[in-house]
C-alpha cells in the first residue's frame, strides 16, 4: 500500500473532509502508540508501512509506559480533537495497520500492550489468545 492509498484509506474510514485531518490522525495515533511499544517492535511494525507514515513510529520516544487513558488523551492533543473522537481514530487506523502488517508482527505488538488496551483492538477482525 503507497502513501496515497493509506491516507485514502484512513480518511474514508474517518470520514474525514481533509487530508490535512486525516494525516494529524495519522501522525497523533501512530506517534503515540510507537510511544507506548518497545523500539524495537514500532519500527518492525513501521517496516510495511508506506515511508512517509513510518517515520511516525520509527521517530517516536519508544518504551514509555502509560495506560490506554492516557494514550486517548495523547492522541486527542495531538489531533486537536475530542476523546470520544481521539479513541475512534486509534481503532481505526489500527484496524487498518492489521490489513497491512503481517499477521505475526501485529500480534507481536497486541501482546506487548496490557489488557486495558483491548479497546483499541475493537474494529480488529483478528481475534487474539
């Protein structure tokens, strides 16, 4: 998946007017869960990801811990929206992150994140052990 698509993609799935809208989604989910993951798994889960978006993750200050309060009010700063709004963002574009990254790597990353993060993993179609 190139650039365009994936933020085509992120902003259907957003229904988002902008591009300009869907990228700051973009950047705030993915700047902030490459925040919460180890180094090592948010620049293998960058790896597939389209150069322009996995600067996002691989740029990140890996290996803080917070809980998943906090990473939705990481990503409602960030994107200058509302949690509720903050909390859609991060499910859908982790949706889509589980259509593009294998199978394997992307169970890597769900298994690094506590059991308070299962909301984010909602619009997933991948059930996890």
């Amino acid at each position: 998946m190139d650039y365009s698509d994936f933020i085509g993609q992120v902003q259907h799935r957003l229904e988002l007017g902008t591009q300009g809208k869907t990228v700051r989604a973009i950047r705030a989910t993915l700047t902030t869960l490459g925040e919460r993951l180890q180094e090592g798994e948010a620049t293998d889960l960058a790896g597939p990801l389209p150069m322009e978006i996995d600067w996002y993750l691989e740029n990140a200050e890996s290996g803080q811990r917070f809980d998943y309060d906090e990473f939705v009010s990481r990503v409602a700063d960030r994107a200058s929206v509302e949690r509720n709004e903050a909390n859609f963002y991060g499910q859908s574009i982790v949706s889509l992150l589980a259509e593009v990254v294998p199978e394997g790597e992307f169970r890597q990353v769900r298994q690094q994140l506590p059991e308070e993060y299962d909301p984010l993993f909602e619009l997933v179609g991948v059930e996890f052990d």
